[in-house]
C-alpha cells in the first residue's frame, strides 16, 4: 500500500510541475532557459518534460494577439449561405481571410449556420459592415446577427484541472472556481507602433511558437538581425503577443498536409452570443463563464460572446452550467452548438496591411467586384 501511494503522489507531483509549466509557456511561449530558471529547474528536465507532455501529446503552442495594439475591432456575424452557394461555404469565407479580415469560422449544428469572427480595423469597421450587408443583398448569404466587440482574448489553459497522462478533466462542477478568474476587471490595451515586418513575426508565431528565430528568417527571407531586432524592440518591446496559447483542444492546420486537424468526440464546441449588454450583467457574465476551466475565447464591449470546448463526458453538468450562466439575460442569449470538423482559423491578415502607406487597407469596390465575379463563376459552374 505505501508503494501503491508513493506512485500515485510521484504521477500528482508530475502532474503539478506540467500545470506549472504550462502557466509560463501562456505567459512566454516555450522559451525553455527562461521558464527552467523561474520553475529552478533543469533545463534537461524541462524540456523533456514539454516534448512529453505537451508537444508529443499533440498541443500545438501558438502566439495569441493582442488585436486591440494592431487597431482590430472583433465582428462578429452570423450567416446563411443560400442553397446555391453552400458547397463552397469554406472556400468563400477562406478567401474572406486574405481579402476581408475573417479571422476564424465554425459551421453550426444542426441548422448549419455559420459564426464568422473577423478582426477589423477599427478605421474600416464601417465599410466591412457595408460589405457584409451587400453580399447579403447579392445573395450570396442571409445575414442573421451581425455584433461589434470592442475587445477579443484568447483564454489560457486552467492546467490545473487536466491530467497530462490520461487526457481527461478533474473539476467539480459545483465549486467556486471563479475565484481569481473572473476576469470581470479585464481592460483592453491601447493601439500601439507596429510595421509589415512585426506582422510577418507574428503570423509565424501564431501558426507554431516552437519555430526559432532563425527558422523564421530563412522561411521569410529576412535577415536574421532585422528580424531579431524586430522581435526584441517591438514584439516582446510593445507587448504585441498577449500571450501562448497551449491548444489543448487538439484543433490545428497542419501546412504541410494543408489540411486542419481536429481531435474528434472530444469536445463539444459551444458559441454563446449576447446582444445589447449592461456593465452589472457583463460582470456577472464573466464571472460566470470565467469559471469554469473550458472558456476557449472571449469578447466584449455593448454585446458579450464566449466560445466554449466542453468535454463529451461532461455535457450534461456543461449544459446546466450554461442554463446558469443565460438565466438572467434568457431574452437575448442565443447559444450555437460548433461543428469543429468545419471550423478553421487563421493568423492575422498581414495582407491587409499596406508596407509603404504603413497603415492598414480596405478597398471594398475591389472586393465587390472581385466577389461578383466569384458568385457569376459559381452561378455558371451550376448551370
């Protein structure tokens, strides 16, 4: 029996120094020196420890921006294509990236809707809002809500409730774990100084935190010490990444296959939309949603939204949870069962930003015309 509770607190004590390890890679990013002298650890050990558990467990690490630096204001809308264009519902909203700031995307069950996020300039907030509404008019999708955020953020990981060996989620439901996550006092930054070169940083960054420096400028073709340079005095200088994001849902894109991958019968992906919002119920929302360890993103401003990755074998206790968490504002809440099978998203839209005008870009006319000879090609093929 002493054996059997020697081993049982020796897999506790692993199971810790990971939770730990995990805190500051959301903090850092996998910078394995430094997250080795704060734990006062052996680098050795750590980084066995984080090939082990984390990479080889199949949680990528990703830079999470802070969207508010770059100027970007979160829109989201909800759409239904028409019959015609259904099919090609991935490709257009994945063209919408490039062209129009469309940051991620999910199919919904069993209505098979789709809740689009993008990532706007605050400067050209209304003319997107302008062309969403003329695609509608085009027919190419109905628009079914469509609601501006003054802020988004990316969730870090409540390590603390998993188990790294066997995958699954210790937490009781009927706790407080709201207790110093309410987030409820969360403020938005302030835009900041940023250029092309930044962004190219990021958007690898966003993609895999595991790649170095070096890897990044020979895949860019900038010169190491540019690139280096960049990344101290305005990335790390201007806090441009908020922080890591460990991805434990298992969802990425992997570029090489050019394909997204998705952990299936995991999780259930659950959106909640909340229009028209006082200050009492934001932070009672957020105190709220905040609590629980499985709040994957969140945004907020007149309107509140949250996405959610529920465990499948705790869907049950999830669903109550969110029966508790829209009982005040039932009027208005609308929640969206995701199909994360259909579901992609994507780095910042460096595209849009414009190196020699430094300043970011948004020619709708274009992107009208471009789009009307999208749908007449589209109208022709299925003729």
């Amino acid at each position: 029996m002493a054996l059997i509770g020697a081993q049982n607190e020796s897999k506790k004590d692993v199971n810790t120094r990971t939770a730990q390890l995990v805190q500051l890679l959301t903090e850092i990013g996998p910078d394995i020196p430094e997250i080795s002298r704060r734990l006062g650890q052996f680098k050795e050990s750590v980084r066995y420890r984080y090939k082990e558990k984390i990479v080889n467990r199949g949680f990528a690490v990703q830079a999470a921006v802070d969207h508010e630096k770059f100027g970007l204001k979160r829109i989201i809308f909800v759409v239904d294509f028409a019959p015609l264009y259904k099919e090609y519902a991935t490709a257009i909203l994945t063209a919408m990236h490039e062209l129009a700031y469309i940051s991620s995307f999910a199919k919904t069950l069993p209505d098979g809707l789709f809740v689009v996020n993008a990532s706007v300039p605050i400067e050209h907030s209304e003319s997107f809002l302008q062309f969403i509404n003329l695609l509608s008019q085009k027919g190419l999708f109905s628009v079914k809500k469509v609601l501006p955020f003054d802020w988004f953020r990316v969730q870090p990981m409540r390590a603390e409730f998993h188990d790294f060996d066997t995958g699954r989620w210790d937490f009781d439901w009927s706790s407080s774990a709201s207790v110093g996550h309410t987030g409820a006092d969360y403020l938005p930054s302030q835009r900041t100084r940023f250029d092309y070169t930044d962004l190219l940083i990021i958007k690898e960054l966003q993609v895999d935190a595991n790649q170095s420096l070096v890897e990044i400028s020979e895949k860019l073709k900038i010169g190491y010490k540019k690139l280096a340079w960049h990344y101290a005095s305005h990335v790390l200088g201007n806090h441009l990444i908020k922080s890591y994001r460990v991805n434990w849902m298992g969802t990425r894109y992997d570029y090489k296959l050019e394909k997204a991958l998705h952990r299936k019968h995991r999780y259930l992906a659950v959106d909640l939309l909340i229009p028209d919002i006082s200050e009492y119920e934001r932070m009672e929302l957020m105190a709220k949603t905040n609590g629980v360890p499985f709040l994957w993103g969140e945004a907020c401003g007149k309107h509140y939204f949250a996405e959610f990755a529920f465990p499948v074998d705790a869907i049950t206790e999830a669903f109550q949870h969110l029966e508790n968490i829209i009982a005040p504002v039932r009027d208005r809440a609308r929640y969206y069962i995701m199909d994360i099978t259909n579901a992609l998203s994507f780095s910042i839209c460096y595209q849009g930003y414009d190196q020699s005008e430094k300043k970011w870009m948004f020619n709708a006319p274009e992107l009208v015309s471009r789009f009307d000879n999208l749908i007449l090609k589209i109208k022709e093929g299925s003729g």
